[in-house]
C-alpha cells in the first residue's frame, strides 16, 4: 500500500489516460434523445516543447531518426515473434505432460481404491462367513455364542483389511436378554482373559481397568451407563474383539444405541447380506476397545496422521445359516477403519499434489492430499483448487450386489472425487519455457543494444540542452496563448536591448545599474500593452460545492490533493475540447472558448465541456473518498456559463499572467453563485447561440434569476444525463461512474458504495499508521511480531489484565507509555516504504467491515459518525506530530514535549481504533433511557456508561476473535503491548460518556492534578513539565498522566468536532442528532420532544462543554494551530446560532414532521441539551 500522494497520483493518471485514450478524435454522448447520433472533433494535438525547439532540424536528421526507429522495430518485433513462439510451444509441451500424468495417476488411485475396498469388504464378509459356519459346526446356540479362535482368525482379517479392530454383538431379542446376561455373566472374565492370553501371553493390558462389569444390557447417558430395557432387541457385546479390550466394561454394552451405527445395522438387516458403513463419527469406542496410547500407535508409521482423523465403521450381518443369505441374521461383525489408512499405497513414491474428496450422502465431505504411498488429510469439506474443477475424476466406492442398496434408508453410500493440484501441476513445471525465452531474448536485445548505444551517446548531449529549453517553453506556454507568448518574447527582447543600450552610455551607466528595478520596469512597460478584444467568447466559472465545509476539517495536503487531481483531469479534457484554462482561484476553475483562436461553436463547445467535468467531479470524488475521506463523495460542481466579449491580456510586472477582463466575467460569476450544486446555469445570451446552434433540447427554462449588481437575469439549465444532475451521465458514456475500486480483500455482503468507500478509507487511516508502528519495530522502539504470538492466544481480562471485566472499572487514571530510545531514533525507516503483509490487510479491512456492520442505521450514532471522528482523531494526531514549535529541534525534545505521544505509535492506532468503535451497536437513546427501560445491558453494566461499556465489549470480542489473530499479532505481539493497548481503548472509549459525574470528576481532578500551574511554574509545559508533582510522585508519572489526559481530550474533542468545525459541517451534524432524538421521542424512547429545548440548550452545550473543552485543548499545548481553530470555529458557531438558531431549529422540525408526523407540539421550554449530546 502507497501513500496518500502515490495513490491519488495514480488514480488522477488512470483517469487522464481514460480521457486521453480514444488517440486523434473523441466521440461524445449528447445530452438527450435528439443526439443520439455522435459529434466527433479532431481537436489539436497537444504542444510538444521539444518539437519546438527542432524546427531547424535538417531533413537528414529526420530520415536517419526515421531508419533508427525502423531498424529498432525489426528487432524487437523479431525477437518478440521468435521468444513468444519457443515460449509458447514449450509451455503447451508441459500442460499436456501435465494432464496425461494426471489422467493415469486419478486412474491407478481410483482403481486402487475400488481394490482396497473389494478387499476390505472381501475380509469382512469372509470373518462373518467364518463367524457363522463355527457356531453351526460347533452347534452353538444364538445369542449365547462364543467363537473359539476367534483372535487367531480376527487378526489375519486385521492384517488383510487395514482395519483397526473386529468384533462380534449378537442379536439379542426381549425374550433372551435374561439368557444373555446370565451367560455373559458367567463366561465375560473367561472370554476377554482368553483372547489376552492367546495374543499377549498375559493381562497386562486389563492391569489398569478401571470400568466396572455391567450384569445388564448397557446404554449411554449422562449419568454414565444405565440398564437399556425398551427395546425389541439388541446388539450387546459379549467381549469378543480382536484386539482384545482393555476393560470389561464393554460388555454388555448395546451398540444400538449410538445412531450412527444403529443406522447402519438397520441397513444391513435390511439389505441381508451387504456391508454397510456409518457415516464419519467421534470414536467413542477407543477407550474401551483399546487405549489411546494403542490407537495412536496404529497411525504412527503414517505420514500426518493422527487417531483424530476421520473414522468410519463396517457393518455386516452373520447368518444362521453360512450357505444360506436368506437366512435369519443373528448377529453382526463390526469394524473400524481409518479414512486416510485406506488411502495408503495408491501413488508410486515421488508423486505428490492429488487431492482426494472423501464424501458420502449424509452431507460430510473430507479431503486429503496423497504423497507417495501416504496419505495427508488436510480437513473437512471440499478443499480442491477451484481452477481444477473440470479436471476432476468420480469413484464410486458405494460397491454393492443388491439393487436395493442405494435406496436403503439411512445407508451410508461413499464416493472418491480426484483433482489435481497447483503442487502436482509444478513438478511438470521444468522452468525450459522460460530459459530458452530468455536466453533467445537475451540474444536479440544485445544485438539491439549494440546497435542503439552509439546512436544514445550522441544523442545524450544534444537531448540535455532541448530538454532545458523545452522546460522554458513549457512554462510560459501553460500560462499564455500561443499569440501572446510570442508578443511576450518579442517585447522582453527588445526591452532588454533597450536596457542595454542604457546601460552603456557614458553617464548613466552606474545610476542605470543601482536603480535597474526601476529602469527594468520601465522599459518593460514602454512597450504597447498586450491586449485584445474578443468579441465572441464563452466564458464558464466551475466552483466546488460544499468545499469551504470539507476543507476546514482536512489537512492542507488533503486539500491541495484534491485540488491538484480535479484541475488535472479538467486540463486533460479542456485540452481535448480545445477549451482555454484561464485561471483557477482557490475552489473555483475558470476557462473561457473563443480564444485565442475564434471559432463559432464556442457555446456549444463549452457546454460539452462543462458536461464532462460535471460528470467526471462525479467519478472522482467518490473514487478519491477512500483516501481522502468521509464527505468527498458528495462534492459537486457548481456551474455558471455567460458568452459574450472579454477583453484579455497580460497584466505585466511581477508574476504577470494572462486575465479576462469585462462584463462578460462578472456576469459569469453571478451566474456560477446563483446555479446549484450538479447543474449548469447559463445566461440568454449563451442560450441563444445554443439555440441558434440546433441544439435547443439541451437547454431548460429557468425561473428569472436575480444578481447582484445586474439584477434579473433570464437565465436556463443546460439538460444534463442521468439520474441525478451532475453526479451520473449516460450508460456507456465516457465518464459513467463506476463502482469504487476494491484493494484490500473480501467485501461484506450488504453494505452500500458509500459504506464500503468509507470503509476503504479508515482502513487507509489505520494502515498509515500500522506503517510507522512497523518502523519504529524495525527501529527496536517496539517488538517484532512472531508466528503464533501472545495476542493470538486466548486469556481472560481478570487473569490478563487483572482487573474485572466490565470496561468501567478498568479506567486507569495514568496509562504508562514508552520511554523514547534515541539509538532506534535514528535508524528508523521512513514509514511510507514499508510494506504491510497481504494477510494484515485483509484482516484488517475484515476486521472494519465488521465493525461497520455492527452500527445501527441512526441519523447521528452511525458508521459515517464514526469516520467522522477517526478523521478528527488523526489530524490532531498528526497536529501533535507535526508541532509548529520551532524550537523543538530534535525527536527527543519532540517526545518530552507531547509526552511521548508521538514516539509511540501503536498509542495513535488505539485512539484512532476508539473512534472507529466508539459508537458500535448504539441504539439511538441515551444511557439514562437506556437505564429506565431496564434493558439486559444496563444491569449487566450496573447502570452506568451502558452504550459506552457495550460498544468496547462487542467490538473487543470481534477484534480476539481467530479470525484476526494475524492482525492482532502484528499490532501487539508482547502482554506488555496488549495491556497498553487495551488500557488505551478503555480509557478512549469511556472518555465519551460525558455525562458519568464519576468519571467527569475524575478527568476533572487529573486535569487540575496535571496541567493547573502552580506559583512560579514556567509558562512552557516542555520544559516545566514536573511542576504539579507532588513531593512523593515520579516524575515519569507525571508526563504519562498527562498523555493520558492529552489523549482522552483527543477523542472526546473529535467526539462533537463538528460542532467546533464549520458551520455548514455543525449544521449537518446537529440536524442529525436532533432527527435521532426526535424519532427516540416518537418512539416513547424520550420524555421531551426536543424541539421544544433545542435552540436555547444549544447554549448550555456550548457554553459550559464545547468551549470549556476548546480551551482545555489549547492549555494542553501539543496541538499547535489547531486548538486556536476549533476554539474559533466553536466561538463562531455559537454566535452564529444565535442569530440563525431559531430559524435553523423551525427548518429542522419541519424537516422531522414531514418524515416522522407530529406526535405533540408544546409550547418551549428552557432546558440545556448537555445530557443528551452523545
């Protein structure tokens, strides 16, 4: 991310390059129906200086130039045809390598996969087969079954399958459960010892059973494991696992009772002799079948594999009769299966790169990335490569016999998809393509090189002395016309010839030289005045509307940025119009056609001209919102159009320039005043020549205008395109706005062009700032961030911060900042190099966009009011770094003088993030309100600073949640760090509440504590800055308590700037606030109607909050110009309310009943506003 400058710069280049892009001719849109055809001019090509300088040239110059450019071309276009081809040709030799080793690799993992399972469902059938035709052979008696050697034939099923455990739940029905308890009872020690016996050779394993045996059918509850007595049968186990498990308690235990299993044992009775599968399930049997330590041993040859990973079980039904299908199912084989040890052996070692998507019908999907003969399973959902997608190969592993197997209720069917990935696709990638191109490249630009060096050498001198006299030429040509150049040139040669001439004569040759400003002047002005009438011209004043309102709350550079980009793109399309720019005076840009050269369309030609700026304000005000902040969107033109003779000339003498002079310009100019904000007013007399011109559809009659010193003027609109008069044109014009760029991420589904272009610019803001927290880390003033740092983990406030939770409580009356290090001073970077991650950006335009989308929709509490204070915030931020002092030489000086402020940069990203925060959620009523209604939040608050407390909450909870742990991370990666941070937002954001008497007393004595000035105490803070410490206090606490102080008094000023700005800006902000407080009354939500105290508490509010805080600002002594500002403005607005506030108080209730009705009108009472304000 650039700086403000290189981002507006480029942003002003695209748009000129737009208008300059159609080459020797623009084609324009008229205004209506009526042109609907297209006008095209060649305007003039621009003057090119140098071309100037050439004139004298020879011919053979110009045709050696012309075979230099030629042969140049040929080896450029030789070498770009010969690389290009190789290039090409190579790279589509690697994409069908790419794409064949893919197609035979998907092709050996699905076939090998459709054989794993063949092979496992092969096993399972087999043990059940095996498990059937014992019982039969042995003439065992259903459910009271034990299967002798079953470990030995278990475990070779085990080694065949990859599973990772077998075991037998007979069916038992209601009549029988007496039966099988009794049997377990009886037999459970002797099965389980046995089976560890014969794989163990003891019971070491059953040494820490802790589960007792359960003489009854088991199920799960909370209460642990309860007798499961409401069935019609069951599926208990009577301990015959392979491995054997490690506690008796699995015994008895119905499986049944899990519904995953449950689904997939009703599906194999069902289907009778198919293998069914559950779907991905916790394995909430491991502890009972085998420990945690033995299942983790079983992944533990694999490649990233864990016993957390994705498991599925096997079910297949045991017949009574092994030859017959048919037969009665009395119990079933269960086993267990790792997804990722079924993906084991599918790929030759060194392939690596293919994703594997696991999934089934109950909406799980799982993928993995196959390495060689491992498998790695990345997490849950589809997590292919989205460029791949067409590439993908389907296995169905849902193997199966029975027709019926698909539509079985609730049975688990699984699929393999196969792609490839941006990994497997690079090892196909050989880096040939673009050796040979480079090599071939190299090859043709030395022979071209060669061949230019010579040529560049000569050249170079004789380009130095064109290139000055260009620049000469340059200069006086963009501040006069072509025919008054040449006359200027001229006089000044023959005045200087003069002077000469007087300088040699024998008596006045030393007087000549002492008074030759006088003698200059003089001569200079001897000669005839370089002027002309013309006669037919069209004169058009263009003026920012609502400039003076947005200017007084920006920065300088902020406002000659703005300037600078607007009067760019209004030259680039003057010049195309062939319209002369006259002037431009402050906001106001003056351009005039008809001369120098005449030419009779001259009002039509400055109607079109006056169209495209109109349209081209439009697009780039709400482009530039994004660096230049809240409100540039809504910046118009004003326009005023008049035709008829001026008088121009040069006015000489000291920075002479050329003018208009007449009637003609004055009348323009009232015309411009009288116009509105995205219109086009002209006078008669240019709507004739419109009209004259077979143009009359473009024009409007307007209602008699009255001028001062002109009277009434017959004036008329110019029909401008669009839905709005001057902020759209027409679809598929030149200048159709379109949507703001979007640099920083993904955007928030439901948010405005206005919100988002807000959004955009408090994330430039906080940027700016993370840029010079970044230097001062690399300066050592700070701690770098780490991977997985401190402000990832999570904590709590109590064990963190060591305090209670509730924000209120955390106010701190001194907040400790860092001391300064003149080491790290000077080796710090200049912050506008420094680049912020990619994954910093994103997160942090995430993280704004959430915060935005947390304000309600009120007419003053809202997200523009929150950048509205951000943007106060950082320019008295950057007045307390940019301090007008004079003597404060050097940064350490700088740091004692605003206390250390300015040297800590992550303290001005807090407050700026305050700002940001400071009004999230805020319903439109005041906490008193809030309070009497009795809402949730006020108790949990205990009802003080309710809005204030839950704003912080909320928006602190967003800012720890994982989502932002990079972000969080980068701005604080130490517990000191985040303790300061924190204890800078709370004690920003409580300092809001101005109606707390506790904390209003509170700021009120650390104020007197801090600033008030003792007998004797120097005038200078900077020098005196330990005169209000006490005998005991550090001197270190003193200026960190002032910086405390110093920046509550920052966000509380920014809080109600607009009452301390200009009027228009305090005008727009009140009305808000009282259209919130109006609809609260409305809405029952406030007792009074506030249009029955606003005029006369408009008084209290200034008199004993805003002014008081004003001076307290300019006490504090950092703020240079700006304390006197706001305190001026805060005076003015003041007085200006009260000549204007009644009238403005009448206009803002009639503007509340016409959109929210009248719920009762009373007669005024006398009440101050102070407690009602934020």
């Amino acid at each position: 991310m650039g700086s403000l400058e290189d981002a507006t710069n480029d942003l002003s280049q695209n748009l000129e390059d737009e208008i300059l892009e159609d080459g020797d001719s623009v084609v324009f849109s008229d205004f209506d129906n009526e042109f609907s055809s297209t006008t095209t001019f060649n305007p003039p090509p621009a003057r090119d200086e140098k071309k100037e300088v050439y004139k004298m040239s020879a011919k053979d110059t110009r045709r050696v130039q012309l075979w230099r450019v030629a042969m140049t071309l040929a080896l450029l276009l030789t070498a770009l045809g010969v690389t290009l081809t190789t290039y090409l040709v190579l790279i589509g030799e690697e994409s069908k390598n790419f794409e064949t080793a893919f197609t035979k690799f998907s092709r050996t993992v699905g076939d090998a996969a459709i054989d794993q399972q063949k092979n496992f469902r092969d096993s399972i059938r087999g043990l059940a087969h095996l498990v059937s035709g014992q019982a039969s052979t042995y003439n065992l008696s259903w459910p009271t079954v034990t299967i002798p050697l079953w470990e030995v034939y278990a475990r070779d099923a085990l080694v065949q399958s990859k599973a990772e455990f077998y075991c037998i739940y007979p069916r038992v029905y209601a009549k029988d459960k007496d039966k099988f308890t009794n049997y377990t009872t009886k037999n459970y020690q002797q099965i389980i010892q046995s089976a560890h016996l014969m794989q163990n050779g003891d019971f070491r394993r059953l040494n820490n059973d802790t589960s007792v045996y359960k003489p009854f059918i088991s199920k799960n509850s909370p209460q642990g494991y309860l007798p499961d007595d409401d069935r019609d049968e069951y599926w208990p186990s009577t301990g015959q696992f392979s491995p054997p498990p490690a506690t008796y308690g699995i015994v008895n235990w119905n499986v049944h009772h899990i519904p995953p299993l449950a689904f997939a044992i009703d599906a194999s009775v069902a289907l009778k002799y198919e293998t069914t599968f559950t779907m991905i399930t916790p394995y909430r049997s491991v502890d009972l079948i085998m420990t945690k330590a033995e299942h983790a041993a079983k992944h533990s040859d694999l490649l990233d594999s864990t016993p957390e990973h994705p498991h599925t079980f096997a079910v297949h039904p045991i017949h009574r009769d092994p030859l017959n299908a048919d037969s009665e199912i009395v119990g079933i084989v269960v086993a267990a299966l790792a997804l990722d040890v079924a993906l084991l052996n599918l790929l030759p070692e060194g392939v690596q790169g293919i994703h594997c998507i696991i999934s089934n019908n109950m909406n799980q999907t799982f993928t993995y990335e196959i390495i060689g003969n491992d498998a790695i399973y990345l997490g849950e959902g589809d997590m292919h490569e989205e460029q791949y997608t067409d590439m993908g190969v389907f296995v169905d592993l849902a193997l199966h016999t029975n027709p019926e197997y698909r539509t079985t209720p609730r049975n688990t069917l699984y699929r393999m998809d196969i792609y490839p990935s941006s990994k497997f696709e690079d090892t196909y990638h050989t880096g040939t393509p673009q050796r040979f191109a480079i090599i071939l490249a190299v090859v043709f630009v030395s022979v071209a090189v060669t061949f230019l060096v010579y040529d560049l050498a000569v050249q170079h001198r004789n380009e130095n002395l064109v290139s000055k006299a260009a620049q000469s030429n340059a200069i006086v040509s963009s501040l006069f016309p072509d025919n008054i150049r040449e006359r200027l040139m001229k006089d000044n040669d023959e005045s200087q010839q003069a002077m000469n001439s007087s300088m040699h004569s024998k008596r006045g040759s030393l007087k000549a030289f002492l008074n030759d400003g006088k003698n200059g002047c003089k001569a200079r002005h001897q000669s005839k005045p370089l002027a002309d009438l013309f006669l037919e011209t069209t004169v058009m004043f263009a003026d920012i509307s609502g400039f003076t309102a947005w200017s007084s709350v920006r920065e300088p550079s902020q406002v000659f940025t703005l300037l600078e980009t607007l009067y760019q793109s209004f030259d680039a399309i003057a010049q195309r119009r062939r319209v002369f720019k006259v002037e431009t005076v402050g906001d106001c840009y003056v351009a005039v056609t008809g001369l120098p050269e005449p030419r009779s369309d001259h009002a039509c030609a400055m109607a079109r001209f006056a169209r495209d700026i109109l349209g081209r304000m439009a697009v780039m005000t709400k482009q530039l919102e994004v660096t230049l902040g809240p409100d540039t969107g809504d910046l118009d033109l004003r326009i005023g159009i008049h035709s008829g003779p001026v008088t121009a000339g040069v006015l000489r003498g000291e920075r002479a320039r050329f003018q208009l002079f007449g009637d003609t310009m004055n009348t323009c100019a009232r015309l411009e005043s009288s116009s509105a904000r995205g219109r086009i007013l002209t006078s008669k007399e240019t709507a004739e020549l419109i009209f004259n011109a077979g143009k009359g559809s473009w024009l409007t009659k307007r209602d008699d205008v009255v001028a001062k010193g002109k009277g009434i003027i017959e004036a008329y609109w110019v029909n401008v395109s669009g839905e709005r008069a001057g902020s759209a044109v027409s679809r598929g014009s030149l200048f159709e706005a379109e949507s703001t760029p979007f640099r920083y991420g993904r955007q928030l589904p439901g948010l405005d062009d206005k919100t988002q272009r807000l959004i955009g610019w408090n994330v430039e803001m906080l940027l700016q700032i993370l840029k010079h927290i970044v230097s001062s880390r690399n300066a050592g003033n700070l701690q770098k961030p780490s991977s997985g740092g401190y402000a990832s983990q999570n904590f709590s406030l109590e064990e963190e911060l060591g305090v209670d939770t509730r924000p209120l409580e955390e106010v701190r009356e001194i907040i400790h900042l860092p001391k300064f290090k003149h080491d790290a001073d000077t080796t710090k970077e200049d912050p506008t190099s420094v680049k912020i991650p990619p994954k910093v950006v994103e997160e942090l335009h995430l993280l704004v966009s959430e915060i935005a989308t947390m304000y309600n929709d009120n007419p003053f509490h809202n997200f523009d009011h929150a950048s509205h204070v951000v943007m106060s915030v950082i320019k008295l931020m950057s007045r307390i770094v940019a301090s007008d002092n004079d003597h404060l030489e050097s940064a350490a000086k700088l740091h004692d003088h605003t206390y250390g402020i300015t040297s800590d940069p992550l303290t001005q990203f807090a407050c700026a993030f305050s700002a940001l925060i400071h009004d999230v959620d805020h319903v439109g009523v005041s906490n008193a309100q809030l309070v009497k209604e009795g809402v949730p939040i006020a108790a949990k608050y205990n009802q003080r600073s309710v809005a204030e407390q839950n704003s912080l909450d909320l928006s602190w909870a967003l800012l720890m949640e994982s989502r932002f742990d990079t972000l969080r991370d980068f701005l604080f990666p130490t517990r000191t760090e985040l303790v300061r941070f924190r204890q800078l937002v709370v004690n920003s954001v409580m300092s809001t509440d101005i109606v707390d008497k506790d904390l209003k007393a509170l700021r009120n004595a650390r104020w007197d504590k801090a600033f008030k000035k003792g007998d004797g105490a120097p005038e200078d803070h900077s020098s005196g800055s330990d005169r209000c410490l006490t005998e005991d206090e550090n001197p270190r606490d003193a200026i960190n308590r002032k910086a405390t102080i110093v920046i509550e008094h920052i966000i509380q000023a920014s809080d109600i700037s607009h009452t301390m700005q200009h009027w228009h800006v305090y005008r727009k902000w009140n009305q808000n606030l009282f259209e919130e407080l109006y609809v609260a009354y409305l809405n029952g939500r406030m007792e009074k109607d506030p249009s029955e105290f606003w005029y006369k508490g408009e008084f209290g509010f200034f008199d004993f909050y805003i002014i008081p805080l004003t001076r307290k600002l300019k006490e504090c002594g950092v703020f240079g110009v700006s304390s006197d500002e706001y305190l001026n403005y805060a005076l003015k607005n003041r007085e200006e309310w009260e000549t204007r506030g009644k009238e403005v108080v009448a206009q803002m209730i009639e503007e509340c009943h016409r959109k929210y009705g009248v719920k009762q009108i009373n007669a005024p009472e006398e009440e101050p506003r102070g407690t009602v304000e934020c």
